[in-house]
C-alpha cells in the first residue's frame, strides 16, 4: 500500500512538471505583461500609448507564441539570415515590416557597407 502511494504521488508530481514545462512560455509571456505594465504606470504613461504597447505584445504573442523571431534570426548564419529576411519581405511586402527584419537580421558593419555604396 505504501509503495501505490508513492507511485500515485511521483505519478502526480511528474504530471504537474510537464503541465509546467508545456506552458513555460505562456508563463514567461505574462511575466514580462506585468513587468511592461508596471513600467508603463511608473513612467506614467498615457492610458492611449499604455494600450498601444499591451495590443502590440497581445499581437506578437498572438502570432508568435513566445518565439523570438530576432533570436531565430540572430542563430542563423548572415547568408542565411539574408536569404530568410529576402524572402520574407517578398512575402509580407509591407515596407516598414521589411526594413525592421532587415535590421534586425544583418549586423552593423553590413549595413554601414550598404549605405556607403
């Protein structure tokens, strides 16, 4: 009888362990709200532009779920990178979208090449 007690609690213990680990980044995704929140009423910053930044997150996490699409971008190798933000701004073809993936996906010394020719 001890021992079903044992297997019942290790039962349970590893359940909520994996309920905990597939909803991490749900987690860490409300987290960061709350931070964003108490930073926005510590600068006290409009009700407006309060909910401008909570609808962008709301959008990010919405389409994104938690990745982070600059860290995806920043691991792949610079052609890479190029190729993946090409194609993307073919895709989207919204200019602000594409100038953003831009950016972010190249480095510095890349970008000041580009400007100067």
């Amino acid at each position: 009888m001890f021992v079903g007690v044992i297997i019942t609690a290790l039962t349970i213990a590893n359940i909520q362990s994996l309920v905990t680990s597939v909803d991490a980044p749900r987690l860490n995704y409300q987290r960061k709200m709350e931070m964003i929140k108490k930073y926005m009423r510590y600068r006290n910053l409009p009700k407006g532009l309060q909910d401008r930044v909570l609808a962008f997150y709301d959008y990010q996490w919405a389409k994104l779920k938690g990745a982070d699409e600059q860290e995806f971008l920043m691991e792949l190798p610079q052609t890479l990178q190029q190729q993946v933000t090409n194609f993307m701004c073919r895709v989207s073809g919204h200019l602000n979208e594409c100038v953003t993936l831009v950016t972010r996906s190249m480095n510095l010394t890349f970008l000041l090449q580009l400007f100067r020719t």
